[in-house]
C-alpha cells in the first residue's frame, strides 16, 4: 500500500529560534506521558500518567522549559506531518546527570518530586559504577542522556521513532560523545531502543542492571507488573 500524503513526515532538529516547534514538540510529549488516544489505543506512561496521574499543564509546561533549556545544544528533533504539525519528538541532552538534593517541585507538581527521587536512585548508582569504570566522574559532552520520548502520530509509529533516534545518535557520534542514555520506564519503550539503535540494559561493574522496581516503592506499587517493572538504565555505546 502506498503511503498517503498524511503518512509522510519530515523530521527536523529544532533550533532556539522557533518557539511555536518547541512548544509543539512540549505538547506531543505531555499527551503521551500524561496519556492520551492515539487511534483508539490509550497511550500513557506509566510513572506520570498511570500512577501518580500529574496534571497535563504542569507536565506540560515542565517540558517546554526542558526544551527550552537544551534546545541549542541541537539534540531535540521532532516528526512534522503534512500539516507540519508535530507527531512525534524525541529530546535530549548531554549535560552530567545532576543530582537534586531534596524536593524541588511544589503545589499540584509536587509529585513530580516522586518521579525525580526514582531517577536521581538509578542516576547515583550511574554515576558511581561511570566513576569506577571509566577512573573520573562525568563532565558535560559526554553521554548523550535521552530523556523525553513521545509519538502520537496513527500511522508508522515505529518508523518515527526509528528515524529520531538515528538522527540523535548519529549526531551523538560524530561529536565524540562516548555513550548514549536513557532511562527506560517501560518495557514499551525499550524495547524500541534496544531493536532499532541497539541500545541494552547498563550492567554495572558489578554485572547487575541498574533498577528501580516499582514494587518496591510505595509510591509506584500499584504499576501492574504486566506494565512494567521498573525503571532501567539503558546505554548504547558509540
């Protein structure tokens, strides 16, 4: 069957000179971390929308100024339909991973402190096996983190995402990054880095993944096993 009009994106990496991309590509994010019907399938993340339920506007506006804080240094792309509305972004950045001490939301995002809490857990032991493995800490342009993944185009979902990552990563290794990561929420998810980029569970020096499992967290437990079980570091080294 030939691809209609509707059917064929272009794929652009946005600068921070266009507002109006950045707060699509911020809008096709929250919907399918906050949840939303994508052709008469329920998309959601499991952490944001299913358990903690946080409100569209603040996880909205939460990723815009993620964006907004990383865009120039060129690693946020997004899907463009014929109407050159956004389908699909993938956003990421190459700063260290950071760790917060103590909560840092407030008022109705205030569980977004949860969700930060589970990420700094597997971020800490990141950090520390990088240390052991590599002799130094993590500076800035190093590791390519992928940190937001949303698509809520009907048609070639998989395409899509196949096509933002190759973007990311490829530009990833033509600047002499050493490793790109993510963390993987739902099997979903990784499942689709780890077929189209290659991208596999981080096995610490040690030889354990590096987990969180949501059955273990009071605030995270009610997350059906047949979801997801956890939250997991997953690398792909360039």
């Amino acid at each position: 069957m030939m691809p209609t009009l509707q059917d064929v994106y272009t794929y652009e990496i946005i600068t921070k000179d266009q507002p109006d991309l950045i707060e699509k590509a911020a809008t096709c994010l929250a919907k399918t971390f906050v949840g939303v019907d994508v052709a008469g399938k329920w998309v959601q993340e499991p952490i944001i929308g299913y358990s903690l339920k946080l409100p569209y506007d603040d996880f909205y506006q939460f990723t815009k100024e993620y964006i907004e804080d990383n865009v120039h240094q060129g690693y946020c792309v997004v899907a463009l339909d014929a109407e050159h509305n956004v389908v699909g972004a993938l956003v990421g950045d190459t700063n260290a991973l950071e760790i917060h001490e103590g909560p840092i939301f407030s008022g109705t995002f205030s569980d977004m402190n949860i969700v930060m809490d589970v990420l700094e857990d597997i971020d800490v032991r990141f950090l520390n096996d990088y240390k052991q493995r590599y002799g130094k800490e993590m500076e800035d342009n190093e590791v390519l983190h992928l940190f937001l993944l949303g698509v809520v185009a009907e048609h070639n979902r998989h395409e899509i995402v196949q096509t933002l990552g190759d973007m990311l990563v490829q530009k990833a290794s033509e600047e002499g990054l050493r490793l790109v990561l993510a963390e993987a929420t739902n099997p979903k998810s990784m499942t689709l880095l780890q077929k189209y980029h290659g991208f596999e569970k981080y096995v610490n020096v040690e030889g354990d993944f590096i987990v969180h499992k949501y059955e273990s967290n009071e605030h995270l437990n009610d997350i059906p096993a047949t979801v997801a079980d956890g939250i997991y570091i997953i690398v792909k080294e360039l």
